[in-house]
C-alpha cells in the first residue's frame, strides 16, 4: 500500500482537455464522415454550425467561412451529406467537433443539388411565370447578344444572321461565359445591353459543354438580370439538352445559339416571297370585288328606273294628285257630317231653351228687391207673395213691372 505522502501528477481541465485534442487530431487528421443535417446555425459571422447524425450518435460541426464560401449549395436540415475534414476538440467548450474543409451531399452532385434549390426558390418568387413572359418582335432593328467573342456560339449567331437577314444591327456585348468570374460578367453583360434604348431583343449565348462549364448560367445573378430586363431575352445556352435556371427565366428559350438566330431573325427571301404572295392575293379580292362591283352597276344601268327616270317622276305626280283628291273628298263628307250633327244638338237645346216657351203665350214672374232692384227669386206659387210687391214679368217680347193688390190661392 502506497504511502500518502507519495507524489502524484494531478491534470488541469486545460491539461486534459489538450492532450485529449492532440490524440484526436492525430488519429483523425483527414476523415470522411457519412450522416445527415441537423440543427443547423447561419450566424451573421459568416460560420456555419450543425450536427451530423445517424440513428445511434451526433457529432458536431463547424464550417468556418473561409472554407464554406465555395460552397456550391445551399445547407438545409435533413441533407444526407459525407463530409472531409477533421476530428479536434474545441477547448473552451470541453467537446469534441469535425471541423469541415468540404461537404458533397449524398446521392446527387452538388452541383445538381444546388440547381434544384434555386430552381425552387425562383419559382416560388413568380420569375419563372409565363404570363411575364414577353413576345420576342417579329422584326427586331437592333440585336443585342451577351457572349464570348471569341467563342463558336457568336461565330454560329452571324453566320445565321448573315444567311438570313444581313442587314440585321447586332451589338455584341463580350463576356466571360466560364469560371467563377461568369456569372456577374454575364449578367452584368445583360445590364449594359439594357442601357441600349433602341436594342429589341438580346441572346444570352453559349455553346455546349458539362454542368459544370454552364454553371454560370445556373446563378441567381443571371436570373435576377434576366428578370430585370426591359428588352426580351432569348437564352440559347449549351445544346438541346442543356437546360439552364437562364432558361426558365427567359422570355424564350433556344435549344442552340443557331436556333436562337433562326428564331429571332426571319428569313429576308421568305419574307420577300411572303410579301409577293400576299400582294398577289390582295390584287385578285380586289379584282373580285371590282367584277362584282361592275356586274351590280350594269344590272343598274339597263333597269327602267336609270333609263326612264321622268316617266317614275310622273307616276308618282299622278299619285299624288289621286291623294289629295281622295283627302279632299273625305274632308268635305266628314264636314257635311259633322254639319249635320251639330244642327241636331243645336235643335235640342233650342227645344230645351225655357224662353223658347215663352214665344208660346207664356210668361215668367220675378220678385224684385225693392233695395236693390234686383230679381230675387222665379215665383212659383202666389203665397210667395204679399200685397204691394213689386214684380216682375218676362213675356215672349218685352217686360211687365207690377205691383201686387190683391193674391189669390
């Protein structure tokens, strides 16, 4: 039994916690680890922090930004990534960590994954919509193209052009079409053609190549500048199978930057036939029209109307007068008939006239106010009376003034 005096080493936290770090990072200098995203941490520092997990442990991580800010993707929760880095322990914290240099999720490419995620995120912002879609001019002035100058995809637009329609403007605007640099070239690229206030349509162009040489034409910066536009924007990037975000974006999308040519220019010796076709019909509606048009007018000129027009002035003058006759006519026989009408009632009321009676042998009788002279009332029967009245009396012709002696019943 050792002695309590004996000496022992007795460890600080730190001390511990050191050389626990050491055999760490000694036994896992470079891993590749296999588990999913959880708990993920986006602080404004520009690091980033999560736990890797199965179904039996965690480990946490940090992805400092000096490492991350090539990432191709966008973390999410629940991403089954294999992620490279190494195993060490953060000190002040007492825990053990993967400190990530590189992160490939499972399954698909990042590349791929990335697509996938900003192609849903501008759908969900409406730049995909098809009713913001513009209609490209049938006849553009002034065309504008965002690409390498130097690249085959330019050399194939203005052989087209030139094939099709060589008296076409076109404004070539040079841009990095791969690298990282592309993305902001080309987009900016878009922002200076805008500036053009009589360019009509601009191609955004590239030839073909991997998912990776398009990858510029995936960025949210070429998006957004698209969208931005106010001049049409035809994408013609890679070749038919090629599908880019640039494409969704676009108001049109070719499957080739000769196809976008094609689209955009209309063929000069079409056109010219086009033209003369419509011209040839136009002449023979026209000419329709004027047989049509002759034939009505000679029917016209030999009808009896155009060729007597007098004798119809007379026809109608003889109407007339048998009109005025026939009105003339009926007035004098309504007028003898109302004549006649108003002669009858004339009669009646004479008839009813009480001074018509009068001319009969009879008489009427008043009593006169003595005040007033006037007539009171139409005496009717002798007790309306009294001595020394003073009457008066109508005949057929002329009047009576009496005065009352004497009443009888």
């Amino acid at each position: 039994m050792q002695g309590l005096s004996e000496e022992k080493y007795i460890y600080t936290v730190s001390e511990i916690t050191r050389d626990i770090r050491k055999i760490l990072e000694d036994s896992f200098p470079n891993v590749w680890v296999e588990g999913e995203i959880s708990t993920l941490r986006l602080p404004h520092s520009g690091h980033i922090y999560f736990t890797l997990k199965d179904e039996k442990a965690q480990l946490k991580c940090v992805f400092f930004r000096a490492d991350n800010n090539k990432l191709n993707f966008k973390l999410e929760e629940g991403i089954a990534c294999c992620i490279f880095g190494r195993v060490s322990v953060y000190e002040q914290g007492g825990q053990y960590q993967l400190y990530v240099k590189k992160i490939e999720p499972k399954g698909k490419g990042a590349l791929q994954l990335a697509f996938e995620q900003l192609k849903k995120k501008l759908t969900a912002e409406g730049l995909f919509d098809i009713a913001r879609k513009r209609p490209i001019p049938f006849l553009p002035q002034k065309i504008g193209i965002v690409t390498s100058a130097t690249g085959a995809a330019i050399r194939d637009i203005l052989q087209v052009i030139n094939r099709r329609y060589a008296n076409v403007h076109v404004v070539i605007r040079h841009a990095q079409v791969q690298g990282q640099a592309a993305a902001e070239d080309v987009a900016q690229g878009i922002s200076d053609l805008n500036k053009f206030k009589d360019v009509d349509v601009i191609i955004v162009a590239r030839g073909g190549g991997s998912l990776e040489d398009l990858w510029p034409f995936n960025e949210e910066a070429v998006a957004r500048a698209v969208y931005k536009s106010r001049i049409p924007v035809i994408s013609a990037v890679g070749h038919e199978i090629d599908y880019t975000i640039c494409d969704f974006v676009a108001d049109l999308r070719a499957s080739t930057p000769s196809a976008a040519a094609e689209l955009v220019v209309q063929e000069k010796e079409k056109l010219v036939a086009d033209l003369a076709n419509i011209y040839r019909r136009v002449n023979e509606a026209i000419g329709k029209k004027v047989r049509i048009y002759q034939v009505y007018f000679s029917r016209l000129k030999q009808s009896y109307a155009l060729r007597r027009p007098q004798a119809i002035v007379e026809q109608y003058q003889q109407k007339l007068d048998n009109l005025d006759k026939m009105v003339h006519t009926n007035i004098s026989h309504l007028l003898k008939t109302k004549d006649h009408n108003v002669q009858q009632v004339l009669n009646r009321l004479i008839n009813l006239n009480p001074l018509s009676i009068l001319s009969r042998g009879y008489s009427v009788t008043y009593l006169i106010d003595t005040k007033s002279k006037k007539e009171k009332y139409l005496l009717k029967n002798a007790q309306q009376v009294k001595k020394d009245d003073i009457l008066k009396t109508k005949l057929y012709k002329g009047v009576i003034m009496s005065r009352v002696e004497e009443r009888e019943k």
